[in-house]
C-alpha cells in the first residue's frame, strides 16, 4: 500500500503535471472499488475547477471550486497515470477523469481503492478523516505529543506507531526506517517511552519521511510515480526487507548476531537491528 511519502509524491505530481484546471468529462468504466464510486460522482465534479491540492494522511484531497472535494485513497495496489491525450484502455483501468490541462486515469487491480466526492466545509466530519491523529510532515509531531499519547500502552511500539488515530500516514515501511534511526526496538512497549526517546522518535519520523519523499517514495510491489517512474527511497532502506544482512551502522559479527531480524506483529512484518535497537 502507497504509505504517507509515495501519497506525497502523487499529489505533487498530479499538481504539477494537471495544475488547476477545469474537469471536463468523468467515464467510470468499473465503480465497484472498496467502497463504491456514488453515481453522482461525475454530476459533483464536472465543470468545476481545481483550486488547491492536499494530502491528508494517506488520502489525497482535490478541492473544487464548486465547494466539492474529490477524496482520492490507492488502496493496496491503485495508482494514477497522467496522459496529454486520451489514452486507450487497459485491463484494470477503472476511471478516467478529463481535465483541460490533461487526462487521468485511475487503474487499480486488486480494487481496494477509494475515489469519492465530499463537501469541502465537511471534510473534517467525514468518516475518512475524523478521528486521524496528527500529520507527522504538516502538522506538529512533538515529543510531549508522543509522551502523552503513548502512556499507559501496552502494545509494542512500532504497532503504536501504525495506529492511524495517533499519527496519520506513517505505514509499516517507515515506521521500521524510523525506529531503526530513533535506535528503539519495536519490541518495546509504546508506554516504557520516556520523554527523551520520544522527542528522539519524533525527530526520526519527520527526518525518515522527508528523505523518502525527496526519493519519491518506495517502489516494492505494485507503487510507481503517476509518470510510471519507480520510488528510489527503497534503495535507502536501512533495515526494511533485509533480514540477515548487516545494517548500516553496525560493526557486530553477523555470524553470531545473526544481523537483521524479521518480526511480525500485528500481521505485518517489521525488520529491526537487536544490536543497535534497544
């Protein structure tokens, strides 16, 4: 799934490559996403003109000047290609949106994605984004926010990190990346914190996020750039998919450390350095 810094980098691209300019047409070729497209999607959006771009957690917002908002999620394998002129239709291709400044096409396999249309002055009710923690890049992530948030918890660390009520975006690659860079084992209990580690994990969050952002994200699976490019960020994972190898700043014998180890928790696999993670 697209976590916080590949989202980052689609909106960028589609801001870029499409500005603000006016919805021409909508075609709905397959509506039958995680949550189905509304009927009315393409009444609310044609004609309207695109005022601003945001990410929210790992949505992206299109605000319109008809006082919609397209909410826009890739789910686990959606991504969105930019076309200059009206492109042929391929296999999982699910939407296509005309804009006078270019085409996009929404194409999604495994249709776990979400393409939606809400009231602007309602965003912050909505179901998608109403009980979201802060924004790790926009907002301020602070170690007394973490502090707080993390007392009396029970569950491991990295699990608390993925808890989308605490901070919204962060997904399993990046909290790995950050915890090895904070030198905190996901292991730890969210609440054995002090206040020092969480200003140290604060820092390392926002750090791991704006380099892989600059890197356009991480491609692993189905993830790529709107213009079909690859993220480079994977090639800067310290501990992320390595299990076995030596991290980056260790000098340990990895015959007897046995190098980097793979944890699942929560049914997803994290990667950590027994040596430098404590």
């Amino acid at each position: 799934m697209p976590e916080l810094p590949e989202v980052e980098t689609i909106k960028c691209a589609l801001q870029k490559a499409i500005g603000y300019s006016t919805i021409d047409d909508v075609i709905i070729n397959q509506n039958q996403l995680r949550i189905p497209i509304p009927d009315d999607f393409g009444k609310k959006v044609i004609a309207s003109k695109i005022l601003s771009y945001r990410r929210i957690a790992k949505y992206i917002v299109i605000n319109l000047s008809n006082q919609f908002s397209i909410i826009w999620h890739m789910g686990m394998s959606g991504r969105i290609k930019i076309c200059e002129s009206e492109p042929v239709w391929q296999k999982h291709d699910h939407v296509l949106i005309k804009t006078s400044g270019g085409n996009l096409v929404y194409h999604d396999p495994r249709r776990f994605g979400l393409l939606t249309v809400e009231p602007t002055d309602k965003l912050s009710q909505c179901r998608f984004f109403a009980k979201l923690g802060v924004d790790p890049i926009n907002d301020k992530l602070s170690a007394e926010y973490l502090y707080k948030k993390f007392q009396n918890k029970k569950i491991p660390v990295k699990m608390a990190l993925l808890d989308q009520q605490i901070i919204a975006g962060i997904g399993n690659i990046y909290a790995s990346e950050a915890l090895y860079a904070a030198r905190i084992s996901p292991l730890r209990e969210a609440g054995c914190l002090g206040l020092k580690e969480c200003r140290r994990l604060a820092l390392c969050i926002y750090q791991t996020l704006q380099k892989a952002i600059r890197a356009g994200g991480s491609t692993l699976r189905d993830y790529h750039k709107p213009d079909g490019s690859e993220g480079y960020f994977q090639f800067l994972h310290c501990v992320y998919n390595k299990t076995g190898q030596r991290c980056p700043d260790c000098v340990c014998d990895i015959a007897q450390t046995g190098g980097i180890r793979k944890v699942v928790q929560g049914g997803r696999s994290g990667f950590y350095c027994p040596v430098l993670q404590k």
